[in-house]
C-alpha cells in the first residue's frame, strides 16, 4: 500500500472516530441534562448543557449559514492541504483531528443550527469532543510543520 493511501485511510479513520465520539457524547448531553442545566463532575470540572451558535468562545454568534459557508471553505482548504502534504509523515494526524471536530460541529449546525457544548472549566467557555479535536489538531499541524517530522524531511532533501 503506497504511503498516500496508508495516510489518506489513517486521516478518515481519525475524522470517523472524531465524529461518532463528538455526536455521541453530544446526544448523551441531550438526552440526560436539561438545556442550561449544569452537573459537577470535579471540583472544577462540570457538564452543561449549552447551544452556540457562533464559533469558538461563542464569537459571531448567529452567523447562520455565513458559518457555515466558512466551515465548508476550511475544510475545502484542509483537504487540499493534506493532498500536497499526504507523504509528510504524520499529516494524516492533524487532517483527521481538524475534519473530524469540523464535520462534527457542521452535523450540529446543520441539523440544529447551533452546536452542543457540555464540559465547563471555570472562567472557560464550555466545549466540546470537536471543540478538543480542533484544538489538538492545530498544535498537531504546527507539530508536523515545524517539528521533527519537518526537520528529518529538511535532512533528507539537503542529503540529496
């Protein structure tokens, strides 16, 4: 199997997992806390019931079908940025870590017109599995841009 498709089915295994855990625990949230209501998990640590219908931190709240327009851009732009980079080793991580948050706050946009955020930290807005799937797949990216993956690559090439 050539290592293009190896990333390629490595980054869609990473999104899926992403998106059955994000809708999961999302439907959870739903179904077992009423709208507004909150729980304490840990001492700092509670479950919410909330509706955003902006983007991060609640920014551009009532964007509507400009969000997601946005959303379908970056995507767009992501899945082009991982057909360039597909062999760089590790890329599939961040793709599939930034399609899955992606897709699965897009599923909670489309169906509901807002997304379900349910982990509060204080002085925090609350959050999500996408929400932490984005955010890891950023450093992901940056780690695979700038990192040692980057720098064995910059070796390899300058070795000729």
């Amino acid at each position: 199997m050539s290592r293009r498709r190896l990333s390629a089915l490595r980054a869609a295994g990473v999104t899926a997992g992403v998106v059955v855990l994000d809708q999961a625990t999302k439907a959870l949230v739903r179904s077992a806390i009423t709208s507004g209501d909150e729980e304490s998990v840990l001492p700092f640590v509670k479950l919410v019931h909330v509706r955003n219908s902006g983007v991060a931190f609640s920014m551009f709240s009532g964007g509507g079908p400009l969000l997601i327009v946005f959303a379908a851009l970056a995507t767009g732009a992501l899945l082009g940025f991982f057909y360039v980079h597909a062999e760089r080793p590790l890329a599939w991580l961040p793709t599939g870590l930034l399609l899955g948050g992606a897709i699965g706050n897009l599923i909670d946009r489309v169906r509901d017109g807002a997304v379900t955020d349910f982990v509060k930290l204080p002085s925090w807005p609350a959050f999500n599995v996408a929400d932490i799937a984005i955010t890891f797949g950023v450093l992901a990216l940056l780690y695979v841009l700038e990192g040692p993956p980057r720098t064995q690559e910059r070796r390899a090439m300058e070795a000729g």
